[in-house]
C-alpha cells in the first residue's frame, strides 16, 4: 500500500473466551499488505482473566497476501487465513491443545510441497534447500560439453564440490545436451518474509547494495574503460579521493541519489555529478603506514581478517619442510619442501629479533599465515589468465619483547606454469638495501592479495554469509514460530537470505565484482568449496574454539570464556571473547528457562528435527564436526555459535572493510605480475625495468584503475551501517518482554553490552600497553564495539548479516 495505515475491525467474542493464542488474518485487499502488529483492545474485559485491561499486542511482521477472488484465480491459489501466535512461547509437547492443529498447519506451508517443479513466486514462503547451480549462464551454451564455454561454473554441492546449501528459487532448468541450462531473472526467490518491506529497504543495505552494484559502478568502468591501464604514479591513487568521478547517470535519479548522498561524498555543487570517496581511516590517520612492517604485521591480529594467523609449532615447522604428499591434496609437482629452514629461520630471529628460533618456539612468540596449499593448488590455473599472477604463499611473524608482532619472513612459491616449466619457490625478508627492500614490499603485496582474497571468500562470504543460511532455512521448516529458540534466534537471521540471493544475482556470479576484482577470478568460489571441504567444522565456529584449534590460545579453566590468550594484545580476540561470553551468558539463562528439565532436549522433537535437518539437509556434504544435541549444554553452545558467527563473527570481518582497503596499496586484492626475481636470468629487461623504477613496478602488480576503483565503490557500502541497523542486546523482542525471567536476563546482557563497549573505548586509549590498538596514526580496533552511528564508522555489531 505504500505507507503506514490503520485498519479497525470488531470481532465477536464470547464472554469467557479464555487467553488468546494466535489470531488468523485475511487480507482482502487488492494488493499484498505488510502487517506489523495486530492489536486486540478491550478484550482482556471480556475473557475475564486477572490481567489488566491494556491491549494484546500480537506482532507479524510480515507479508498477508490477497484474498481478492480474481488474483487468486489467476494466480491458481486457493485463499489463505495467515496465523499469528501470541508472545507467549510453547516447546512442542506443552502446545495448547487449540493452538497443536495451527502449529502444526504453518510448518507444512513454510516446508511447501517439495515435488513443485515451477519456479517459485515472489509471494510464496516456501523454505528448501538446492546446490549453488546458479552462479554462471549457461544459456546459448553451443555442443554437449558447457565446460569448454568460458561463462561456465562448477555446480558448488555434492561429493565433486562440498558446500553448504542454498535455499532453493525453482529457477526454470532445461536439460541440453545431458547439462544443465540455468535461466536468470533480474531478481532472485527468497521467502516472501525474508526480503525488506518496502519502506525498510530504503533505508537498508539490500537496497543501497543492489544501488551500488547496478548504478555507481557501471559509471565507474566507463569512466576507467581500460580494464587494465595501471594508475600512472602513486599519487594518482588520490584522484579518487580529490578528483572524484562525473556520475551523471546515478544523480539525475533523486531516489539514489539522495540514497547514496549518505555514503559517498559529493561536490557541494550538485551540479557538477560527480561524487568522490571519504578517506579511509587508516589513511586519514597515516598516509604511509601501508609501507610498514610494523602496520603490516599488526593488521594480522587487529585488521579484518584476524582469523588467519596460528601459532608455529615444532610439528607445524616439520610439515611444511618435510611435507608428505599422501598427507596432501597438491601433487608432487606443487608439493615442495619449504625454503623457511631452522637455519635460515634461526639466523634470521638472531640476527634481527635477538633470539633462537627454539626460544622463539618454546616461548609460543612465532607465528604463521600460511596460504601456501589452498593457492598452490590454483596457481597455475589462475596464472594463465590473463591480468593475474598467483603464488602460494606463507608468512611468518614474531611477538617481540615488547609484545609487538613483527614479520620476519615471506615464502613465495609456484609450482611449474606455461612458458616458466621449473617451479619456483624463493624466501624474502625484511632489508634495508634497495633492491632486497623492494623485493620484500612486493612480497608483501602478493601476500596481502592472497590474505583479501581469503579475507572475502572464506572469512567473510563462505563462514558469515554462506553457512548460515541452512541453520536459516532448517528453523523455518522445522521449528514453529512460537518455538523458544525460534524467537531466539530469528533476530539474529533477519535479512540474511535477501542479501545472499543478491550476492549470487551480481557478487560471486560469473563475471561479477569477486571474479573481476579478485586473485583467484573464476576460480574464486570452487576454491571456497575446497577451503570448506578441507577445514570447515561447525565445532570450531564458537571463537574460543577457533582460537585453540590456532594455537592462539590455551585453555584456562579460571577464565570466563576457558581460554587464555597466547599473545595479550590480539585486539579482535580480547574484544571478541568478551562478546562471546555476553552472547553465552544471555543464551545460557534463556536456555535454561525453558529446559528446566535437561530430558526435554531429547524430546524436543522440533528442536532435534531442526538440528538434524541442518546436518543432513544444510550442510549435507560435512560428516564430522558437528556437535551433538543431547543436553542443554550442547544447545547453548549451538546457539551461543550461531548468534556469534551472525553477530560479532560478521562485524569483525566486514564494517572495517573499507577502513582498511580503501585505499587499497594497503591491501591490494589482486596481483597481476610475477616477482621482478623471476626475471634475473630469464628476461633482463624485465629486471632492468625494476631496478630502474620499483615504483613503477609495483604499481603494474597492484589492481588496475578500473579494478581498484570498483572494489573501493563495494567495501564502501558494505561497511556502512543504515538508519535501521539493528543492534545486538538494543531492543527486546516481544515474546521476551513478555517472560519476566527473560526480561531481566535481557536487561543483563544488555548492561554487559554496555559494559563491553567502555572497556572497549578504555582499551583504545587509556591502556598504552595494547600498542597494536593504541599509537601515532594507529587505527583504534572498534570493530567490535557495540552500537554504531549511521554510514561508514568502522564500529558496531548488528544483530544479522543483513549487507
């Protein structure tokens, strides 16, 4: 309808009635409507119970389709009463007897009739699940064998390539040639409830996404039309923070333009169409601090992507100098023995850091990101395209004494590639002679390539977005609406799946903004099916966890989280085991007020058919990891996994995005040239090149200005925070407040909430000790406070992963 209305209508109602469960509506209107409350007045009068007579407010939130008769002719439907249950939550076997039919009855839609060919409608709500066989287009393919057409994309489920499931569109399939043939349309099928009302996506990220995608950055490749023109010197890098780009086609449309006003800075005269990027933050605070070691290496553990680095270990050291090929998916080809020796490693830590490497060891200080396998296994393959150079690589780093990290060395290998047939594996260090001191700086940008990357497809997409939505559409299907852990986990799903089928529509599609702008191009998502196959497990989700399996951490049984952390200054873990313990605490009181008794998690037959239905259905392709549900333990530490990984697992990861690269040399997302030492004996021009101007050189490897200016348009938007963010622990749901008990342990968490944001702030700038969070031109690590104001602040944690 367009705007906000009150509808009145009377219902006759026996005196005595009793207390209300559930409301059935029809929408006899035109059109569909969103309905957001139904509120009953007067009626507690009439039921004669001991409450008060304030109103009963039943909250939908959600979309009522029309019953008007010609719609629903030519639609083929039959009309359809929608339940709405009241606040108060049931488990399964405590159902009133009135409501069991109705509970029962709205499941069976959710789940919808699984042998439907068609496609879905925008206005089903049907939940199910399908393989990620919708990422290329197939359409026109010409023969029997669509993997010789470039467009094509291996389908991401099943035993070829595990992956999580998708929730299924019905998208029309046309069997040619004995392939599947997928037909796009210019939005995707998601469960009527799950997209944005109308006014909400306004305001919301889908819609400012969706804008950025289809109206800001197609102005941007016409403006850099040359896919690979380089910028000509660092300082043209400025051009699109000075400069600004003409955008005539996004401002002469007032709804985007006012839209994208709040996020991209525009001339004061509106009439020039042309919008220019904020400065990132780091850049703002330090223009050099990209060419340092020392911001190099602290971005590990307080950048976006601080869920990479591990501790090094005497057993690691040996399996990566003396790998076992039967251990290894790489073939003996790409599997060489490591160049980082103890010799070379113990010199090195001597010389320069004042200790041996089995001190180093000993005393837990070394450490490792170690992209080598999972990039070598793509190097070739992605090398042979054109614009793109890919290595393996491993990084390692040391926790001095004044409890800093620092690197120390960066191995760099490939295995044998068309035209280079030896394999080539080389370790660099950090020098202050010219030439070494440059080839070290090119080091670094291969690596950070291979850390964005990463960052993006594992981190970000495949372990936040990706993976959440079966937990998303198993509780749909399986748990009822009034369900306890339903209503406890709904905040935290909230616009997941609308955001998801966006990113498979125009973001990890074939040819879309991952492909273009980042090192593994088309490769980019059947290397997340590897990562997911090979080290996935939902047992190490929970961060505590993921920090043990890392080695950044020990167990401590007197800590409230369990663990002790092995370097003290890890800002995202000290900040994020304090959220992990709010998350847990507020679980574990919500948990335990509706399982008093620890038997009725057995018997909970729509909590372990929600469970099973994730393991089985949703990540069909994982057999071990998982935990098991037997007990209220185990429950709260399912969920307490799930609200992290929505919550302050996705903050981490994406609100400081651009922050960090946006101006991208500090973390560049793609390599396009093989390291100048390559060149030494096989092309001396190449090598002249370099040593004449290094600058240039690196200027040639890094993105080009299309690439880059495309990427920093996306990190733009996905780090801004809309008007509608909803917070995590800010606002109460209403079946919560209607538990007292529930109230109260709300208000907890909401105070610890609180609590965590201070002594954020505290640590920011009172603790000098914490110099990777403290410092001249230092970032203060914020990801994971809380709350946040509206647009780009690198701040706050939302409740779901709604951009």
């Amino acid at each position: 309808m367009g705007s906000w209305q009150n509808i009145v209508a009377y219902i006759d109602l026996e005196a005595g009635f009793g207390e209300v469960g559930a409301v059935l509506v029809e929408n006899e209107h035109l059109t569909e409507m969103h309905v957001i409350d139904v509120v009953l007045e007067r009626f507690t009068e009439l039921s004669h119970t001991k409450d008060d007579v304030d109103p009963i407010v039943i909250s939908c939130n959600s979309w009522v389709q029309s019953s008007d008769p010609e719609w629903l002719c030519r639609e083929g439907l039959a009309p359809e009463q929608r339940v709405f249950f009241a606040k108060k939550s049931y488990l399964p076997m405590d159902t009133p007897v009135g409501l069991r039919r109705l509970r029962t009855f709205e499941l069976e839609i959710l789940r919808g009739d699984t042998r439907r060919r068609e496609e879905r409608k925008p206005y089903d709500r049907i939940y199910d699940y399908d393989i990620y066989n919708d990422l290329d287009d197939l359409a026109g393919v010409i023969g029997d064998d669509p993997e010789r057409n470039p467009n094509y994309r291996p389908p991401l489920g099943g035993p070829k390539h595990p992956y999580p499931r998708r929730c299924k569109t019905g998208f029309f399939i046309n069997r040619k040639g004995g392939f599947l043939e997928r037909v796009f349309r210019d939005a995707v099928y998601v469960p009527r409830d799950e997209a944005f009302s109308e006014l909400k996506s306004e305001e919301f990220g889908f819609r400012l996404l969706f804008t950025t995608l289809h109206k800001v950055i197609p102005p941007l490749v016409t403006k850099f039309n040359d896919p690979n023109k380089r910028f000509p010197f660092m300082t043209a890098i400025n051009m699109l923070f000075n400069e600004g780009v003409k955008c005539s086609e996004i401002v002469k449309h007032g709804f985007w333009r006012d839209l994208l006003a709040r996020f991209i800075r525009r001339t004061s005269d509106a009439a020039e169409n042309v919008f220019r990027f904020n400065l990132p933050q780091t850049f703002e605070r330090d223009g050099f601090s990209w060419f340092k070691d020392e911001e190099f290496a602290r971005q590990t553990v307080a950048g976006i992507n601080p869920l990479r680095i591990k501790l090094v270990t005497r057993d690691l050291l040996d399996s990566i100098q003396e790998p076992e090929l039967e251990k290894s998916d790489l073939t003996d080809k790409q599997l060489r023995k490591s160049h980082l020796t103890d010799k070379l490693l113990d010199d090195e830590l001597k010389r320069r850091h004042n200790i041996t490497l089995k001190e180093a060891l000993d005393r837990k200080r070394l450490f490792i990101i170690d992209y080598h396998d999972v990039f070598m296994k793509y190097a070739a393959r992605v090398s042979e395209i054109s614009g793109r150079f890919l290595y393996g690589s491993r990084t390692l780093f040391i926790n001095d004494e004044g409890n800093t990290l620092k690197p120390v060395a960066i191995e760099l290998s490939r295995p044998a590639i068309k035209d280079f047939p030896e394999p080539y594996r080389k370790v660099f260090m950090p020098r202050n002679e010219a030439t070494k001191g440059w080839l070290w700086k090119l080091a670094k940008a291969h690596v950070l390539a291979h850390d964005s990357s990463y960052h993006q497809l594992i981190s970000h997409w495949l372990r936040a977005h990706c993976c959440m939505e079966p937990y998303i559409i198993a509780a749909n299907r399986q748990l009822s609406a009034m369900h306890p852990i339903y209503r406890l986990l709904h905040p935290h799903f909230r616009y997941t799946m609308e955001i998801n089928a966006l990113a498979r529509l125009a973001l990890i599609n074939v040819g879309g903004v991952i492909e273009s702008t980042f090192s593994p191009e088309k490769y980019s998502l059947e290397m997340s099916s590897y990562i997911y196959d090979k080290e996935w497990r939902f047992d190490r989700e929970a961060l505590p966890d993921d920090l043990l399996h890392r080695g950044m951490a020990v167990e401590d049984s007197s800590a409230e989280s369990g663990v002790r952390l092995v370097i003290e200054d890890y800002p995202y873990a000290m900040d994020g085991l304090d959220l992990w313990c709010c998350i847990k605490k507020w679980v574990t009181q919500y948990v335990n007020h509706y399982y008093k008794d620890p038997g009725l998690v057995v018997t909970d037959e729509e909590l372990q058919g929600w469970w099973k239905e994730v393991k089985t259905k949703g990540h069909p392709d994982k057999k071990e990891g998982w935990i098991n549900l037997s007990n209220p333990e185990d429950l709260i530490k399912i969920v307490s996994t799930i609200i992290w990984v929505a919550s302050g697992h996705h903050a981490a990861v994406n609100f400081g995005q651009y922050a960090y690269a946006g101006y991208f040399p500090n973390r560049p997302t793609i390599t396009r040239t093989k390291m100048p030492s390559e060149y030494i004996y096989t092309d001396p021009d190449n090598w002249d090149k370099f040593i004449a101007s290094p600058v240039t050189t690196l200027l040639e490897c890094f993105p080009s200005m299309q690439q880059a200016a495309k990427v920093m348009a996306l990190l733009d938007v996905l780090s801004s925070h809309s008007s509608k963010e909803e917070y995590i622990g800010q606002n109460i749901e209403p079946s919560w407040k209607a538990e007292e008990a529930i109230r109260i342990a709300f208000s907890e968490f909401h105070a610890g909430l609180d609590k965590l944001d201070h002594d954020i702030t505290y640590r920011n700038g009172k603790d000098k000790n914490l110099k990777h969070r403290y410092g001249a031109g230092v970032l203060p690590y914020d990801l994971l406070r809380p709350k946040s104001d509206v647009g780009v602040t690198g701040k706050g944690v939302p409740n779901s992963i709604s951009i």
